[in-house]
C-alpha cells in the first residue's frame, strides 16, 4: 500500500508547478490550504 494517492501526487505537481518566489507566495499558498482544508476545522 502507498502512501502517495492520486490526489497527494496531482496536488505535489500542481504545487511544484507553481511559480511562487520568495516575497511572492501567496498562489503557493492558496495550493496548499486547499489541499488542506478537508483536514482542518479553521
């Protein structure tokens, strides 16, 4: 069993993908809460 799903792998490339230099990472950002938000509460 992996730990690496279909979702987790589209997230990482669409996160690695993502141009987000230093002083501008808000897009980056953005990538991750989504990803995160079915786990947290706030």
């Amino acid at each position: 069993m992996s730990i690496i799903t279909k979702k987790s792998e589209a997230f990482l490339e669409k996160y690695i993908n993502n141009a987000s230099p230093t002083g501008f990472e808000s897009s980056g950002q953005k990538i991750w809460l989504e990803y995160i938000k079915p786990y947290v509460d706030e």
